[in-house]
C-alpha cells in the first residue's frame, strides 16, 4: 500500500484530505498543532483521524528540519502532500515573520526531504491570492502573478518558484495547488462562513468590505478533496512542476453568499461597511479547464447546499 505524507494533517482541508484517502493508502500526517487559531478544533479534527488505524500522526513543526528529516527516514513516503503554513492574508500584516518561517523555510525543509529520499510526487498548496489584483477574470495558470498584495501571497509565489528550482535542478516532480476560497464543515474561524455565521447566531454587527462588493470563488471542500485525491492517481508525466487552479469558476458577491448564510440562519445579519485593507484583493475567479482536462471531474457543490452543511456541521459541533 502507498504511503501519503500529509502536512497540516490537523488543518482544515488536511483533515478532509486526510479522511478521504485513508480509503485508498497508508497516511501520516505531521502538524505542528499551533494556536493561530482555537486548538481544540484542531484536537477534534485529529480525534477523528485518530479512529483509523491506517493513520499515523507525528506532533512536529517542519521549520525543524532534524525532525522533518527522521520522519521521512522512517516514513519514506511515497507522496507528500505540503498543507503547511502559516494562513490567513490580513494576519500577515503584523506577523509578518510567521510567514517568512514557515512558508518559506519549512517549504524549502520539504522539498529538500523530498529531494534526499527521491519522492515521487510532491502536491503542495498555493493560493489564488497570488494573482492579486487582477482586472479582469477568469484567472489562468498562466495569467501575471508577479504583483502580490501581501506576504502571505508572496510566499506562496516564492513556494511555486522553489518549487520550479527543484523540478530544474533535481527533477522532483511538483504540482502546485491554488486555492480558491475553500469552504465547509470544519473549516477555519479566520475565514469568511465561519466568522460570519458566529457572529450572526450571536447577533454581533459584521464588517464587510468594499461596500459588499468583493466577490470570491467559494469552493466546497469535498469537490476539493476529490480534485486531489484524483491528482494523486495521475500517471507521473502530468508531475512537471504544473499550476492548477482548484475553484470552480462561479465568482460571487459577498452579500449574496451573507443572504443565504441568513436564509439557513434564520437570522438578519447586522452590517457594518469598511474600508477594505490593502491587503485583500477586489475578486477571485478560477479558470479551472486545465484541472479538469487532467482529472475529468466538475465542481459539483451547489453553494446554497455547502452553505446549509456548515451551518449544520456548526450548531452540531457547538451544540446550539
């Protein structure tokens, strides 16, 4: 059976990611387990990953290369998923440090494990914030990325560049992965559906930028995991340090995805419109043909259902 080493194991889509190829491999997830956000989510996303025995976790941080090192010694897997990092765009502006560390040193720690122990298929995770600000959509592969608004999007351009270095140099086969706005049932507190439906429930004013005209590409999770585990099954020949985006193309107004947050809610939202930072960008939109022409499966979640699974997932977990 193949061994899949996951990174971020205990994050959000690592724990997704996680579950679902448990169905299918060996997985041994690595996560750090750090206080960027409530680590009891975290604790209770490992739980359940805890409950199969075909997982295996170690507790540990991949800025420390010794023990990242000993890991894939032992290990020797045969893919390596890179979900590690430090996330949240706006964080970045007063942290910017925490960036710098993880995304880019633990990156490079990865990529040299998996220079040393010859792994075959590295994925690791971009961001459609490296486009920044683009005028006009959708975004291609392709399209100019070399104008990023934040560190946290120009570390993840320097990762797709490193990345590059090591197709070059040592032939390591990469595929990175830019991520559009993922959501769902376990997600993050700093993210928009989360943060937007706790405060709703306890009636607390939420702040919106840019007039409530930004939009983004929401993509649910279970067609992101599935774009992934399929990218894994892929013949080697497609691993030549490509970019996929994983959105789906269906841009929309953060005041139409706030209705329908209200319409599962039951509850009118208080609204309070800012200035929008710096940092964020005006709208993301995927162009996913490239991803599709590779994995032949479409983005099949309706928002309106996604929506209604978070908030279910939401009240249960925190027993409203």
């Amino acid at each position: 059976m193949k061994k899949v080493l996951v990174t971020g194991s205990a994050g959000f889509i690592g724990m997704h990611l996680c579950l679902k190829l448990l169905k299918t491999f060996q997985v041994v997830g690595i996560d750090n387990i750090n206080n960027y956000y409530d680590i009891k989510l975290k604790q209770s996303r490992l739980k359940i990953l805890k409950n199969n025995k075909k997982f295996i976790f170690y507790k540990s941080d991949i800025n420390n290369f010794k023990y990242i090192y000993e890991i894939f010694k032992k290990v020797k897997p045969d893919v390596v998923i890179n979900l590690a990092a430090q996330a949240g765009v706006r964080y970045s502006l007063k942290h910017p440090r925490k960036y710098l560390s993880t995304n880019i040193n633990g990156f490079f720690n990865i990529l040299e494990c998996c220079r040393i122990f010859k792994v075959k298929k590295l994925l690791y995770s971009s961001s459609s914030s490296v486009y920044g600000s683009q005028i006009s959509g959708p975004f291609k592969e392709s399209s100019n990325t070399d104008r990023p608004l934040s560190i946290y999007a120009a570390t993840k351009k320097s990762n797709e560049l490193m990345a590059n270095v090591y197709n070059h140099l040592y032939d390591t086969k990469c595929i990175g992965l830019r991520f559009f706005t993922v959501y769902g049932p376990w997600g993050r507190p700093d993210m928009a559906l989360f943060s937007f439906v706790k405060s709703i429930i306890k009636k607390n004013i939420i702040k919106i930028y840019g007039k409530g005209k930004l939009r983004r590409d929401f993509t649910y999770i279970d067609d992101i995991v599935d774009q992934v585990e399929k990218i894994i099954k892929l013949d080697l020949k497609f691993y030549n340090n490509q970019i996929l985006n994983m959105g789906g193309g269906k841009p929309m107004k953060l005041m139409n995805f706030i209705k329908i947050i209200e319409k599962h809610l039951s509850i009118k939202a208080k609204i309070k419109f800012i200035r929008t930072p710096k940092t964020d960008v005006k709208f993301t939109y995927a162009d996913p043909s490239r991803l599709q022409k590779l994995t032949k499966l479409n983005f099949k979640t309706d928002i309106n259902n996604g929506i209604f699974n978070f908030v279910k997932w939401y009240k249960n977990f925190y027993k409203l």
